[in-house]
C-alpha cells in the first residue's frame, strides 16, 4: 500500500460562474493548517500490479530572498498557496503499459495545468470559460502525447488511462473527468457523485438501452467510451463554488467495484481524518473482494471558517 498526506481543499457540488448572479460569501480561504487531505493506493488481491497513480500536490507562488536588510521576512508571503491540484490516472492496456499511461499522464497534466493557471490568472474573473478550455486541451494535448508514445513503442501499445483531476483556486473549483474514476462530494449529510462515468454502459443507459440497475450487471459497465490515449477522449470539465464543512472524495473504480456509495457516505459521516477513513475504504474494498487496484483520495476542511 503506498500513501501520502498533504492539505487540500474538498471536492463540492457543480455550479457554474454566472456574471449576473450574487454568490454568497464562501468565506476566506482555508488555511494549511485548516485543511486535512489523505491519498493511497494498493494493488488489491488479485493484480500483481499497480496500474493506478494519484497526485495531491500545492501550486504556489514563491519568492527567493537572497539578500536583504529587513528583520523577518516571513510576512512577504514567499510561498503563498495559488492553487490545490489533486488527481487518480487509472492505467488500462497491461500491467507495464496502463502503469506507464496513469503515470506518464499525471506528469503531463502537472505541466499543463501550471501554465494554465497564467491563463486563470489573467482573464476576467467573472468569466472562467477560457480557463476551462485551457484544461480541455491539456487533457487533449496529454491524450495525443500518450496516443503517440504507444504506437511508438511496440510494449506500450493499447496503453490508455482515466483521468480524475480536481483543481482548487478558492473560492473556485474545477473538475476535469475522462473515463471511469469518480469524484463524490458529501454535503450536509448528502453524498453526489459530481462526475459522470465515460463507460459503454452510461452510453447505453441514455440510450434507453439498459436500466441502471441492469447495465451494472453487464460487461459493459467497465468498458470505457472515453480514455486518454485510448481510440477516443472526451474531457469534461465543471466549474463550481466551493465552500467549507464538505468532505470530497476521489477513487478508481477499484474502490467502486467492491464498495456501494451508502458505504462510502456511511465511513464519510464517521470519519475522524481524512487517513483514517482512507485506510477503511480501503480495508472494505479488500474484504470484498480487491479485485482490482483501489485508490482512495478523501479531503476536507477542518478548524471552522476562521479568517486569516
């Protein structure tokens, strides 16, 4: 099992920046010490391999000081938090290749979405269209970079992978999805799934083919429709306000397989960090079953909206 703890923000519900709207105050932006975020990743019973990655990482601002005459520089505010970036890359294609696709596919979105924060920065901020085309094509330049390296390397060939990536630039969130790894939010109680699985089975399911129920049962409803660097990639990107007391939650499908969204909600309103309800998603995706690699992201806010 391969963990990590850092701070981050968490995932909430969809909306979108309307220039005529009056949005409610989010309050001020959390705080490091206010934030509580835990990722890992095991390969399950099953599979030799671990096919998935994740990321959770902090895009800052900083100052370098080398020399200079004032007392304490610590008010200058050298590494000031801009943004929270935090991703599951689900390989598919073979033990090497899907490992290599959900690895070289964070790499790649890292960079992307870093240049694109200038974009972000720079246009109105009442209007975020334009930064979420730019994420768009990050996934879409990502997608050629893997499709390219696969027909180029005779071991890497059918190499693809999902894509879950939630960015953070309080009070604004973006989640960006290709494939099948999920988000979820919990809110007063609630739990959403706030992305859309790309699967050959949700196509069917708005075809009228299948039920819900009954296409979960089917071999379609691991079948993706959409990967970066498969036949075809679709990225979907959602812009929405976030605010504090919600908890997020990304995951592979691993998690997903094995374990209902009444459970995921259930250890959610029982959590007491974000570690700990980690490890016991995790735990109850293994005794299920651990048929699959399982990945498990949880964040959210603590210590209260307090200003600072």
């Amino acid at each position: 099992m391969t963990g990590a703890q850092m701070t981050s923000p968490s995932d909430v519900a969809n909306t979108s920046a309307d220039p005529g709207a009056v949005e409610p105050d989010p309050g001020p932006r959390p705080l490091d010490s206010q934030l509580d975020v835990y990722g890992l990743t095991h390969p399950g019973k099953k599979r030799p391999n671990n096919e998935d990655h994740f990321l959770i990482c902090a895009l800052q601002k900083r100052m370098q000081v080398y020399h200079t005459s004032l007392p304490d520089i610590s008010h200058l505010g050298a590494n000031e938090r801009m943004a929270f970036l935090i991703m599951v890359a689900d390989g598919v294609g073979g033990a090497a290749a899907g490992e290599e696709a959900s690895r070289l596919a964070l790499e790649a979105v890292t960079r992307y979405v870093s240049g694109a924060l200038h974009c972000y920065y720079t246009s109105d901020p009442h209007d975020d269209s334009n930064f979420m085309h730019e994420l768009e094509q990050a996934a879409l330049k990502v997608h050629n970079e893997i499709a390219a390296a696969s027909e180029s390397d005779k071991s890497l060939r059918g190499m693809a992978t999902t894509l879950t990536l939630f960015l953070g630039i309080w009070p604004r969130g973006y989640l960006l999805q290709v494939g099948d790894s999920r988000a979820y939010n919990l809110k007063d109680g609630n739990l959403t799934q706030t992305t859309r699985d790309q699967t050959m089975a949700e196509e069917l399911i708005d075809q009228g083919v299948f039920t819900r129920a009954d296409a979960a049962q089917t071999k379609w409803a691991h079948v993706l429709s959409s990967a970066i660097g498969g036949p075809q990639a679709a990225p979907v990107v959602r812009g929405f306000d976030q605010s504090w007391g919600q908890v997020g939650l990304m995951c592979s499908d691993g998690l997903t397989r094995h374990v209902s969204d009444d459970q995921i909600r259930d250890r959610l309103m029982s959590m007491t960090s974000s570690r700990q309800a980690c490890e016991t998603l995790l735990q109850d995706a293994l005794d299920a079953g651990g048929t699959d690699n399982i990945t498990v992201i949880v964040a959210r806010t603590i210590g209260g909206n307090q200003k600072e």
